[in-house]
C-alpha cells in the first residue's frame, strides 16, 4: 500500500505553496482494505467493484505565510482551477456530490477523518473530487494495470501519472546484473538489458 500510495501522490513545486495532488485509483483501497484485515475478502471485492467506475483526486493547495504559517485554499475554489485529462487531451468530466453514489458517499466519508489523522492539518485541508471513470463501451478510463496517461491541472501546474503503476505488477529482473526493478521498467536503466519477470517470462 505505501508503494501505491508513492506512486499516485504528486508534490506541486511552485514557491511559497504547499501543493500535494493525490490520485487514489481502486487498487489502493483493494490494498488499503485488504492490509486493514477487518472486512472479508468478498465484502473487500464488492466494495471496489463500486467505485472502480470513477477516478478520485484529493488535492491539498495552500500559501506558506512569513511565520510557516499555512493559508489553505477551500475546495470551492480549488474546483475552479482543477480539471483532468487523458493522453488524447479529453476532459474528464467532474462529478458533483449530488450525483455521486452512495457508496462513493460513503467510502469518502471514512477517508477524511483518517487521512486527518495521518496527516494533521495537511489531511484535514484535503479536498476530494470525483471524475468519471467508465468509457462509452464500459471499460475503465485508466487502468492502472496497463499503458496509459492522466493528467491532472491545478492553478496553472500540471501533475503526470504515467501508467501502468510499478507498485501493481510483479517485479522484474534483469538477467544481466540480477537487479530488481519495478514492474513498468521495460529495460534495466544500468545496462539496457530487456527484463524478465520473477517467473522468467518477458514483459
């Protein structure tokens, strides 16, 4: 779960501002639930099956005052400056609290108080924001399992995840140098050798 959850955050680099944008696909709440061991592996399947038609972001903006001090931004104005796009340039469309599932309700409900609790002041500023997840002919928007690009702007700065996500597939090996690497490498970064998985078949 923490290689996950490294993988989805991204830090926001303008100065004087702290800026974390954090996008949380289904898999990290298979893996939250599942490390958690309180819910059955089948309510744990249900669970993510309702919410893996929607893309989350939780986005935490605030202005680092002469004392440390920080000013945060309310969620209504972080909405005006948030948007969400695919690797084809298309707007993901934002779904509005009124129109979110209950389940979708629900499951954000339980992340803002523990996110507060992890994070003092940062988790309690976190703004969540729902976007759609499904294509037209029902597949998932990014799969984080496979090849893909999100994207996601805030106040001018643009935030990139690259998929698939290392921390979701089994390891790779090069067969030159015996290094281990994330899933996504393709190539060992130290020699170019092509990788191999654990189980010795090519990606």
């Amino acid at each position: 779960m923490n290689a996950i959850v490294r993988e989805t955050e991204k830090i926001g680099n303008r100065a004087g501002r702290v800026t974390l944008v954090w996008w949380i696909p289904a898999e990290f709440w298979q893996a939250a639930l599942t490390a958690a061991g309180t819910i059955p592996a089948d309510k744990v399947k249900e669970i993510v099956g309702t919410i893996s038609d929607i893309n989350v972001v939780a986005v935490v903006d605030g202005k680092v005052g002469g004392l440390g001090q920080v000013e945060f931004v309310p969620q209504a104005e972080l909405e005006k400056s948030l948007s969400a796009i695919d690797s084809q340039g298309k707007p993901l469309l934002m779904i509005p609290e009124s129109k979110q599932s209950t389940a979708t309700k629900n499951l954000l409900g339980m992340m803002k108080p523990m996110m507060a609790n992890m994070m003092g002041d940062l988790g309690k500023s976190l703004s969540f924001f729902v976007f759609e997840g499904k294509n037209k002919d029902g597949s998932r928007r990014f799969d984080p399992t496979k090849p893909g690009l999100l994207m996601v702007r805030l106040s001018g700065e643009e935030f990139r995840w690259r998929l698939p996500l290392g921390s979701l597939l089994p390891e790779k090996i090069c067969p030159k140098c015996n290094e281990t690497l994330p899933g996504n490498y393709v190539f060992c970064p130290f020699d170019a050798t092509l990788l191999k998985e654990r189980d010795g078949q090519k990606h």
